[in-house]
C-alpha cells in the first residue's frame, strides 16, 4: 500500500513522524514527506495511527 501526505494541508506538526518514523519524516520546510515508496504490512498499524493523529487530516492512503 502506498500512503501520501497533502503539502498543502500539512503544518508540520510532526505526529505523523512520531506515530511512524519509519515511514514519515517532516523536513525543514515543516512539510512531512513519505519516505517508502511501500508500506510494509507490519508498518501499516503505525501509519493508520498516524492518520488518526494528523490534526490536519492530511494523510491518506493512496489510491491504485
Ligand atoms: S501530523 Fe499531519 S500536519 Fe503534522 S507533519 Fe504529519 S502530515 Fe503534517
């Protein structure tokens, strides 16, 4: 499954980088960017998790 972060929603409030460091990383521009292409299934309980702690609602999974 793929994941994705909405730049322009997103402010870089890091939730999403302590829910799942592995897979989110918020760079100096205070935008969260996706750092694997895939999420491994044994990640993905750690990136819904951060979806419901976005407080911008910015993180969704991909559609294919
Ligand atoms: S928690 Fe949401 S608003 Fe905050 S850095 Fe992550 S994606 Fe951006």
């Amino acid at each position: 499954m793929k994941v994705q972060v909405n730049a322009d929603m997103c402010e870089g409030h890091a939730k999403c980088e302590k829910a799942a460091p592995e897979v989110f990383k918020v760079g100096d521009d205070d935008v969260s960017v996706v750092l694997v292409d895939e999420v491994a299934p044994e990640l993905v309980e750690k990136v819904e998790r951060a979806i419901r702690m976005c407080p911008r609602q910015a993180i969704s999974w991909a559609k294919v």
